[in-house]
C-alpha cells in the first residue's frame, strides 16, 4: 500500500523542480562560462543585486566563513569578475564590485534566469503564478516559524527571499 501523503508529494515535486532548475542554470552558466561555479554565482549575483557590499555581508549571504569567502573572493578577481575597491566611509575597509566582465556575467545570468522562468511557467495563467508565489511565501513563513532561531537560511530574508536575488542553490 501506498502511504505517501499530499503534502509529501507536494515536497518531493517541488524538490525535483529546485533540482531540475539548479541543473538547468548550472549548464546555462557553463555555456558563458566553464569556470564558473555554485558559489561565484550566488557572490556574482549578490554582488551585482548589492553594488559596494562587504566582505562581512557576502559572508552571511553565503553562510560561509571568512576563509572561504577570502577564497572565492580571490577566486574572481583572478577572473576579473569583481574589484575591490575603498569603502566610501571606512577607507581601512574595502568592497566588493563587479568588474565590466562581471557586469557581462551578471547580465547574461539575469537574462537567462528570465529566459528560464518563462519556459518554466509558460502555460500557467499568470493569476495561477501569483497564487504560486503567495503559496510558496506561505510555505517559507510556516516553516521559518519553527526553524531554530539564528538559523535564517537563504530564502529567508537574509538574501532577498524568492526574488531575483536569490539564486542562491543555483
């Protein structure tokens, strides 16, 4: 007999889409470049959303220690998809913008996220995409209500919730 639940199977389809979609934007980003990878996506993306951002702020939109952000952050500006420049304010500080080839990338995932999206919801009413999206905020608030406090993951606020912004499992 077969157990499995409505929402259970609501979970695992929207699990197998995330999948899919992360798929999809992963060879997408391979065709503008190989080099590229899940986390100079989400730091290109953030960084290009947050022109001037922090170390400190890319820190906690990754979720990520100090040592591996220094990381990826050396990892692209040897790509030369970012600068680091003087904070305006702190000129012992510096932050974090994306370079005329990072502008280019940036672009061209912004294009192709929209592309992606429109084949996605393609033949759905866009009534029927705004009762999605109020049904999925439902879902992330139901959930942030148990979630364990200070654990506010991606999609939680901390990175601009369902929108453009977060592409953050990508």
């Amino acid at each position: 007999m077969n157990d499995v639940t409505l929402p259970t199977q609501v979970l695992d389809s929207l699990h197998d889409l995330i999948q899919t979609y992360r798929f999809t934007m992963r060879s997408e980003m391979h065709t503008h470049d190989p080099r590229l990878t899940r986390n100079t996506v989400r730091c290109l993306l953030f960084v290009g959303h947050q022109p001037l951002c922090t170390h400190k702020a890319l820190m906690e939109h990754l979720h990520a220690d100090k040592a591996q952000v220094a990381r990826i952050l050396m990892e692209m500006e040897a790509n030369e998809w970012i600068e680091r420049i003087p904070h305006p304010e702190d000129k012992r500080s510096r932050t974090l913008k994306l370079s005329p080839q990072g502008e280019q990338l940036f672009s061209n995932m912004r294009a192709t996220r929209a592309r992606i999206g429109l084949h996605m919801l393609q033949d759905c009413p866009e009534t029927e995409q705004a009762h999605l999206l109020a049904l999925l905020q439902q879902m992330r608030t139901n959930l942030q209500a148990v979630a364990p406090a200070g654990d506010a993951p991606c999609g939680a606020g901390a990175c601009g919730g369902a929108s453009e912004k977060s592409l953050c499992q990508s």
